[in-house]
C-alpha cells in the first residue's frame, strides 16, 4: 500500500437510520467523510434507482455490492441492480454455517459459488465471498477455507475478509489475509470485544489491531466499515470509526 486506502461503509450498519430516513442517512454518511458505500439491497425505499441517483449525487462510489447467491429466481433482479449501479463487485453476503458441518457440505457450496462466479462473469462481474465466523472451524484438519480451496473453488472468486469474525473465530487476521492476499481487495473493518453475540464498538475502541491487520492486505482496494450491532448511536460510531481511520493513516476520507 503506498497510500491510505479509501474507507466505505457497509450500508447493513445504519439499517435502522436508512428505514427511518434513507435520504438523510445517506447525506449523514457522506458528510462523514466516506468514499463509498457497499449496497445491501434497497428495501428501505421504494424505488431502487432513487437511492443509486441520490448516493451518485452525494459524490459517494459504490465499492461493492452485498446479495445473495445470482442464481434461480433472484438471479434478474441481482444482475438489474448491479448494472444499475455501475459496479462490477458482486459479494456473497451469507451462506447458511451448516454448510461448512462437513467436506461433503463445503464440497456443495464450492459448486454453488462456481455456478455463481459463472453468472456473475457472464454478466461482467466480478464474484467474491464474504465470509462470517464458521468458515474457521475444524473440518478434518483444515478450516474451511482451505477445504473451499482443496475442493476446487473458482481461483477468481475473490474474497472479502472480515478481519473481525475471524478473529471472533479464534483464528488470526493477519495469517488469513497473508495467505490469501493476492485475492483479497477488501477488508471487513470492525471493532470490539469479538464475542459471537457481543455488541460492537466503533473502530478503534475494541480490541482488534488494524496497526497489523490492514498492510498485510497488500492487494486490498477499500477498506469497508461494518457494524453489526453496536453499544452506542449507530451513526456516532459510523463517524468515530472513520475518523479514527483517517486519523491513524490506515485510511482516506473523501
């Protein structure tokens, strides 16, 4: 890295703002300093394309996109929205975790992520994964990353580390994205206690040392602020953890 990546903002963390003001919590983040935003779907309007115009004329990027799998009857709907849009990074947001209980399971999954790299390049796009803290258990000697990779998954389905469930997850940040840097554009960035259920903090109050994490991300693109739930105002933190960010050098404000 030889500048501070820019920082986006997963918009799942202000969920509850944008279903009670999408427009001003929009505003809200841009005048916080954000770059981009990574979209998790638009159920908070009515229209989609008034919220890809408002995010455009509040000079905010699209870094990414969240969806579920683009397969089977959501496949048009995905595909519209990206192109939409005018983004090219198409994330899987979640897969159940019982798809990682065993090799057999990850080995169905690796075929369902492949199907949709197929689709996502077909339409463009560039398809990765957004992983959650039980892709880092035990599976027969390896975690299931590696059985992912063993079981043949797409060497250009990228992924999107979340530094913060795999450190929940007892593994370490810094190896995980060391080994997979070459595939790794994005980082996850969240704080706190790194409890499965504990309430998150803003970034640079918890216990996560992005001092470490974020340069060995030597491919990485954006930085992506992700509060799943937090002891403080959602939009307080929001701020804070930019701030912080942008304060400390590990990444850029507009």
């Amino acid at each position: 890295m030889t500048q501070p990546l820019p920082i986006s903002l997963q918009l799942y963390t202000v969920r509850d703002a944008l279903a009670a003001d999408w427009e001003g919590t929009l505003e809200q983040v841009a005048e916080a300093g954000y770059v981009g935003v990574e979209m998790a779907g638009f159920a908070y309007a009515d229209v989609k394309e008034q919220v890809i115009a408002k995010i455009k004329d509040l000079g905010l990027q699209f870094s990414s996109a969240h969806f579920e799998l683009p397969v089977g009857e959501v496949k048009k709907d995905i595909l519209e929205a990206m192109q939409a849009m005018g983004n090219d990074r198409l994330i899987c947001a979640w897969v159940d975790p019982s798809n990682f209980k065993s090799v057999d399971a990850i080995k169905g999954l690796v075929e369902q992520l492949n199907q949709s790299n197929a689709v996502a390049k077909a339409a463009g796009l560039k398809f990765g994964y957004h992983n959650h803290w039980f892709e880092f258990g035990n599976v027969d000697g390896r975690n299931g990353y590696e059985v992912m990779i063993d079981e043949g998954l797409d060497d250009d389905i990228f992924f999107e580390i979340d530094t913060y469930w795999v450190a929940t997850a007892y593994a370490d940040p810094v190896a995980e994205i060391t080994k997979y840097a070459h595939r790794v554009p994005f980082l996850h960035i969240k704080d706190g206690p790194t409890g499965y259920a504990s309430n998150m903090k803003a970034v640079g109050q918890g216990v996560m040392d992005f001092h470490k994490i974020i340069p060995a991300a030597t491919s990485a693109e954006w930085l992506v602020v992700e509060l799943d739930r937090c002891d403080t105002d959602m939009l307080t933190a929001v701020r804070e953890s930019i701030d912080y960010l942008a304060a400390e050098g590990l990444g850029r404000k507009r």
